[in-house]
C-alpha cells in the first residue's frame, strides 16, 4: 500500500549487541469521537486473512492455571519464537481470543507463536483486570502490570525447563531466538518482562501505554524507567493519532539512553473502519492496519532473529 505520507521515524537504528524485545498493547473500546487529519491513513487488505491453527495448552503461575495458545509454522524446527502480549479487552476479558490476525502473518514467516492469556483472561484463572484494579492508574494499576508480566516470565521458564505440559513445544523452540511482542497494555507487559529477563532476542512495543498515559502520573514516570532497564534491540511503533504516542516516543528514547539499538516508527493518522469514533482511532492501527505496518516489523525480526 502506499502510503499519503511517510512514517516518522523518530529515532535511527544505533548498534548494539543483543536481540529483540516486543513490545505489547491494550485493546480498549472506548467510543469517545475523535478526527483524523487529512492526511490520514486507510486500512489496506492485510496479507494474514485467514486464520492459522493453534494448540492451546495450560501452564502454572502462582498457583494459578494460566491458559496459553501455540501456533507451529511448517518445518520440523527449531523455530524461532515470539510471544505476543494481547491488550486489555475490557469488557471481553474473558472470552478466549488467539489474536490470529497477529499470529498467522508471523506463523507464515516461518515464526513459532505463543499468545499467553495471562491471569483474568480467557480460561485463565484469576480476576479480571478491571476487578482487580478499577479506574486506579496508580501503584494498583503497576503491581498489576508486574503480575501479568510474572505470568510470561513463569511461560518462558516453564518453556525452557521444558516442563511436562509444555515439553513437545519446547522441543521445537531454539530459545537463542526467542522475541517479545505486545501491543497497548500488552506493550507494557512486554516492557516490564524484557526488563526484567534479559535472555529474549528482541522487543517490539506497538502502542505500550494502554490509553491511560495521558491521565496517569504514575505510568509517564514508570515507563521511561522500564525503558531505561532494556537490554535488548527494540522497535516502537505508534499512529500519529493515538493516545499513546508520546508513550513510545519516550519509551524509545529511554532506551536508546542506555544505549541500546533502537528505532522509534511514528506512522500517520490512521482511521479504522471499525469503531471509527474511537477515541484515540490511531490504537487500532496494530489490529485493522497489519498491512500497513508488517513490513517494518519482519524486516526487524529477521535483522535480530533470522529465519
């Protein structure tokens, strides 16, 4: 698709050693009405239409029983790994969502896949988020946050101890090309993991700051602070109309701080065809506009993690 306008990019790649770290993102519906600029950004037809097959299959965290889902691309393996971090669903949490329209353009690649539900999703046991937390967006809000991000610590470890549950899927895993990935809340759940364990390839944060960045005193100073904890290349991407732009840019620049390789894509003003009066419609480019954005990210992958 070619684009009205080219993205941002707000910082270039800078060298470094280690791999890659995805950054993951909330899926709020919130129905505030918002324009768009002129210039904004349509939804192409997105290359992964179909849905892929996945195994689902459940792990231990904190006594908790945790429901994950496997997408195994074609070969014998090993493959290369990237665990998606969904959003927040709010209102949907517990319905069962494989987030195919992610898994199946990465599965076709030649990635292996592994969306973990997290605790209060899905079959997952646990509350939900919003029971857990409410409207805080403070030190309830982040002790959440860290919890979930305990539920994908415990996934890889359980993965690489190649525990009964788990064994046949650890045995088509190469864990030296393992990435991170995540889109609004799922973003900053990806931060705070790839922060936490720095043994992932790669991160990719689409979106990390799950709506509340701009009313949240607490997320704008933790989040520059994760950034400056990644040890690991990473990618951060945004619409020029979200409400979580800011969030990347600042994230990104904590982490090229440190150091680290780094690049920050800003894309234009992005409309989605559905929920058009979103209140920030630019959140939705990482589920209605893949196509718009694939391309950066295989190019990232194979760059950190090579097929």
């Amino acid at each position: 698709m070619k684009l009205p306008e080219t993205p941002l990019r707000v910082s270039k790649y800078v060298p470094m050693s280690l791999g890659i770290c995805a950054c993951v993102l909330i899926m709020l519906s919130l129905s505030s009405e918002m324009s768009c600029s002129p210039h904004s950004v349509k939804p192409a037809d997105s290359v992964a239409t179909a849905a892929y097959p996945y195994q689902a299959f459940f792990y231990k965290n904190s006594n908790l029983n945790l429901e994950a889902y496997y997408f195994r691309p074609a070969g014998n393996g090993p493959f290369p790994l990237v665990i998606y971090n969904h959003g927040s669903r709010a209102g949907s949490e517990r319905q069962e969502v494989s987030c195919n329209f992610v898994a199946s353009m990465l599965v076709k690649q030649g990635y292996a896949v592994i969306v973990p539900e997290r605790r209060g999703y899905g079959k997952s046991d646990g509350l939900t988020y919003g029971d857990e937390v409410g409207s805080n967006v403070g030190s309830k809000m982040m002790a959440r946050f860290n919890e979930e991000a305990s539920d994908v610590i415990a996934l890889v470890d359980i993965l690489k101890a190649a525990a009964p549950e788990v064994n046949t899927i650890a045995k088509e895993i190469d864990f030296k090309r393992v990435g991170i990935m995540g889109w609004s809340h799922g973003g900053i759940i990806s931060l705070i993991t790839a922060g936490t364990r720095h043994d992932f390839a790669a991160l990719v944060n689409q979106a990390g700051g799950a709506l509340t960045w701009n009313g949240s005193p607490t997320l704008r100073s933790e989040l520059p602070k994760l950034g400056e904890q990644i040890k690991i290349p990473a990618l951060c991407m945004d619409a020029e109309n979200d409400a979580t732009t800011d969030a990347v840019i600042s994230v990104g620049e904590a982490i090229k701080s440190s150091g680290q390789w780094e690049e920050t894509i800003i894309y234009p003003a992005f409309m989605p065809t559905t929920n058009p009066g979103h209140v920030a419609p630019g959140h939705l480019l990482f589920v209605q506009g893949v196509s718009i954005w694939q391309n950066d990210l295989l190019k990232f992958l194979q760059q950190q993690m090579p097929l």
